[in-house]
C-alpha cells in the first residue's frame, strides 16, 4: 500500500514527499556525523504498550514519527489511521514520544523520529522487537496401543524467540521422568511400565510455559500378581483370592480341577472387583478341600494359577507359590478360543 493509503487526513498526499525530503535521511545514504542517533532496541511482549522516545528543545522547528515509509504523527497532528498509536501527553517539553498499544508481531521493525532543527534534519532511530509467548498449535491425540508397538508422539509449537519443547512422563504409579527434548517422541516397542500421561512443555521466558497432555494406554495380556493358598476348618467361612493387572481389565473364570465352578452353586459365590477376584465358600466341608485354579483372560491373551483350599494340619505351600494345577491344557485352550471369539 502506499503512503497516502495510511493517511487518516484527506488532501495530504502531496505533504508527504515534502516531509519525506524535509524530516529523512534518504534510503541508503550514510548520515552526516550528528545527524542520526541509533538508540538502544526496544522489547516488548506482545499485547503489551510499547512507548517510543525522542529527546527534542527548544530550537526544533518540525518533529514527525515515522515507521519505514508510514508517517504515523508530523508534529501533534495524527496521520496513521491504527487507533492503538497515540501522542503521549509529555510533561517535558523536550520529549516527543508516542505509545503503540496491543503490540503484535507485525508492529516490529525500525521507528524514526526524524527532527528539524534550524533547517538542519536529524534523526533518533529505534528498534521494536515483539517477543511472544510460546504456544502449543499442535499436539497428537491421545491413543491406545498394544504392548511391544512403536509409538510416534507429536508436539508443534510457536514463540518469539523459539519455544523450547520437552516431554515428561507421568506413569500410573505416579512418577515423574523426564523423557527427551524436542518436538517428536519416539518410544519404541513401548512396555506397560510406560503407560499414563505425556506431558508436553513449551517455554521461551517470556511468559508461563504452555502445558498439554497426551495420554497413552497399553494393551497388554494379564500376568496374576496374587494368588494365596488358604487354610480354613470344616463348617467355617473360606476365601480364595486372586490378583490380575491386565489391560483391557481382566475377566475371570475359577475351576476345581477341569469342572469350571459358577456363581452360586454347589455352596460357592464368585466375587470380582476390579482386578481381584475371589471364591467364598460359605460353609467349608471336606468335599471343598483339594486345588483351585483361578483364569484370567482378555483380548491379549489369558494366564492361569493354582490356588489350594486345605485344613487343618494340612500339607501346603506356605510361600504361597503356585503348584501345577491338574488343570486340563485342553480345556484352558478351548476357553482360550470361545473367549477370544466373543470379540
């Protein structure tokens, strides 16, 4: 756009290159010794007011504030049509100085404020610089993968200066590690263990750092944590208990020897809550005496512990650790597949 496209004044076009030759050093020509004073740059966050100075006395004729060819104020007279730039009201005569508000990125660059001083121009150049804050403009989605997969994950930032990008992880243990820096995760054959939430952190200093979060589920097979041998006298109360992690949630099924026991017959009740499952026998008698064997299954694959009900002065594991079931192979394959077919 030309100049006279950024005039708020009609008529003034033909002012222009009358101030251009009366107030500018021309584009490309050295300045004369005293005739240009480079200030420091100025910085400013972005949204914030930025206030441009120039020192003047009593001796300046005519005073303007240009940006590159844009005259914005020739003495107190406003010619840019931006509302956020404003002539301050100065309570020293020997500063002229202007204030941009709501700064944004396209308001950096060069200012000048160029001066006449008896019929001599100078000038006091200044820089503006916007620094904005870093923000996150993309992010993967949050994502469930079976275990042993590659997973890929994604954070695309912005900011002046560069926003820096790293990653944490947050396990479902409640841990905290750092990951890597940069904006691609790569996790390769991803494990369980690294499971929970990614947390992407963008920053440059310039303000709070920007924060989100991917969350990644693993899919993987149950493996049975807890499974206790326990001893209860005839005519008592007895429990079995048994302890799977498994994503998706495990599903349980408990047998005595190859007969799959259901919920409510033969004196027993099937208790799940979660990932524990437990066998009540409400009123233990000899017949309930002998090897359990507590399954866990979901669509990963399926796993199986035996666990013993005894009495008395009964022979036992006391550790606790598994015995081999006389638990049919067939049978637990048969399962495996009508389990595996529902899905």
């Amino acid at each position: 756009m030309g100049i006279c496209g950024y005039l708020a004044v009609p008529g003034k076009c033909l002012v222009v290159l009358g101030l251009k030759l009366l107030f500018l050093v021309p584009a490309g020509v050295p300045a004369r010794s005293g005739d240009s004073v480079l200030k420091d740059n100025i910085t400013v966050r972005q949204g914030d007011s930025a206030v441009l100075k120039c020192n003047v006395d009593s001796k300046v004729s005519r005073v303007a504030w240009l940006n590159r060819t844009t005259i914005l104020f020739a003495g107190s007279e406003k010619w840019s049509l931006d509302p956020r730039v404003i002539l301050m009201e100065n309570t020293a005569v020997t500063e002229y100085s202007i204030e941009i508000q709501n700064v944004d990125v396209h308001d950096e660059g060069p200012y000048v404020c160029s001066i006449l001083t008896n019929k001599k121009p100078k000038s006091t150049k200044v820089h503006l610089i916007v620094q904005v804050p870093a923000r996150i403009t993309n992010i993967s989605k949050d994502i469930a993968v079976n275990e042993g997969s590659n997973v890929n994950l994604m954070c695309l930032a912005v900011g002046r200066p560069e926003a820096n990008i790293i990653w944490k992880h947050h396990s479902p243990r409640g841990t905290h590690k750092f990951v890597t820096e940069g904006e691609h995760l790569e996790l390769t054959a991803i494990t369980k263990e690294q499971s929970g939430s990614y947390e992407c952190i963008a920053s440059n200093d310039i303000s709070s750092p920007d924060v989100r979060t991917v969350q990644v589920a693993v899919n993987y097979p149950p493996f049975i944590s807890k499974a206790r041998s326990t001893g209860t006298p005839v005519g008592q109360k007895g429990v079995l208990q048994c302890e799977a992690s498994a994503v998706p949630r495990a599903d349980f099924e408990w047998y005595k020897e190859d007969r799959r026991l259901f919920n409510g017959l033969n004196g027993v009740k099937i208790e799940n809550q979660g990932k524990q499952s437990m066998l009540v026998f409400f009123n233990v008698s000899e017949e309930d005496y002998g090897n359990y064997t507590c399954v866990a299954m979901n669509t990963m694959g399926i796993t199986n512990a035996s666990i013993i009900l005894y009495g008395p002065g009964a022979m036992h594991d006391v550790n606790g650790a598994a015995v081999l079931p006389r638990f049919s192979a067939c049978l637990l394959l048969t399962e495996t597949l009508l389990y595996l077919l529902k899905f």
